[in-house]
C-alpha cells in the first residue's frame, strides 16, 4: 500500500489490488480534529495499517467511515475500524437492504480465488443514511455530498472544500475505463460527469476510486474521453 499527503487534513491510502484509493480526511477542530476514512483499500497487511498511518498522520483514529457506492471493494473500512459507524448515501443504503449480504459473498469469492485469509468476516453493522445532496459535519467543518449514479445504480462523491479534494468514486480513471454495474446507465453515468464537471474545475486534487491520483486539468481530459466513449 501506497500512502501520500494531499494536504494538512487529507491522506490517500492506496492498495495493490486494482489501485483502490481510501481516503483519511481531518476536520480541524482546536488543534485537534474529527477523522473520516472514505472507501478502503482491499488486502488484510492494508486494512491493519490503515491505524498506525492514521496515528502517524497525527490524525485522531477515526469516528466515522463514508464508502462512496455499495461495490464490496469500497466497504471493507469496517475490517480495520469494526466499532466506527458506516455512512453513505440513500441510494447505497436502499442498495445493501435490497441485496442483503452481497458485499460479503463478493467478498468471500475474492478472497477464495486469491487464497486471502483474513482474521475476521466483514460485519457492515447499522449503517448511517445520509442526505445526497447535503452536507456531513466533521469537526468545525463539513464534507459536501454530491450523487454520483451510474457506474451503479448508487453512489455519492465527496467534495472537501478546504483542501478542494474531491472524492470521485469510480468516475474518473486513468486505468478503467466506464463500466456499467449494478443498476448502472449509461444515461445517470453521462449526468454524473457533468455534475462533477465544475467540482472538477474547482478542486487540486481528483482521488479516483481507482488509480493514481489527478490535478484539474489531467481530470478534464480524462472526464471528456469519458464522455466521447458513453456517447
């Protein structure tokens, strides 16, 4: 696992396993802060590090867990923070109920394909509903939450705007191309990437939920070629 500072209050963790990106976010509050880990990486040696990354960071351990969409990759916060609650949008939340038991099984064929023990199965507990479009406190500041369908039929980006990061979800990757899952259009897919267009603009740092982190411009480029290919 690769870890890198895109800011004072925002780490990105990312795994050896398809480039998945977690990221550790800081709301200052008096010197102190609220911590939020936002997806996960993927491998049991990367979730059991996720803590002391946290601690070395001087991040507070975290209160709370975000996953941008309902795919089992993006939910394994849980394996490293069992008691930490776990938000995310409606759409995710009706997803999971919809489908009780989906990641885990995901999860399981995984793990048996690659012989990947891990210490403990994946316990997702009560989940937190959150509002998208809305707002997510942490510490003295807040997360904005944007609908990111498509890729699925579910999802949400984060934007923080004080460090102006934004949290893409599966949207916006240099090393996969659009796919369609679970309840995904081409249609909802198309008015994500405008809807994160002016996100994209305003932000220094796109996180994909996959592949190496970009500035504006390089997430420009890679948002039309998106576009010309759904089109």
């Amino acid at each position: 696992m690769r870890a890198v500072a895109l800011h004072a209050d925002v780490l990105v963790a990312s795994s050896a396993i398809w480039q998945t990106n977690c990221t550790i976010v800081r709301g200052p509050v008096d010197e102190e802060g609220e911590t939020f880990v936002i997806d996960s990486p993927v491998l049991p040696d990367e979730l059991d590090a996720l803590g002391t990354l946290v601690e070395q960071a001087g991040f507070p351990l975290p209160s709370g867990l975000l996953t941008t969409h309902g795919d089992w990759d993006h939910l394994l916060g849980r394996l490293a923070f069992p008691g930490v609650s776990l938000g995310c949008a409606e759409s995710t939340a009706a997803r999971m109920q919809a489908s009780p038991g989906e990641a885990q099984r995901e999860l399981r064929a995984f793990d048996a394909g690659l012989y990947v023990e891990r210490p403990r199965p994946l316990m997702l507990g009560s989940i937190q509903t959150l509002p998208v479009p809305g707002r997510c406190g942490i510490g003295d500041y807040e997360l904005e939450l944007h609908p990111a369908d498509g890729h699925t039929g579910d999802g949400m980006a984060v934007w923080i705007p004080w460090a102006r990061v934004l949290v893409a979800g599966d949207y916006l990757s240099t090393v996969e191309p659009p796919e369609l899952g679970a309840g995904g259009s081409v249609a909802a897919y198309l008015a994500t990437l405008e809807r994160l267009r002016l996100l994209v603009q305003s932000a220094e740092h796109i996180v994909p939920g996959h592949g190496p982190v970009m500035d504006s411009e390089r997430a420009l480029v890679v948002l039309e070629e998106n576009v010309a290919t759904l089109t």
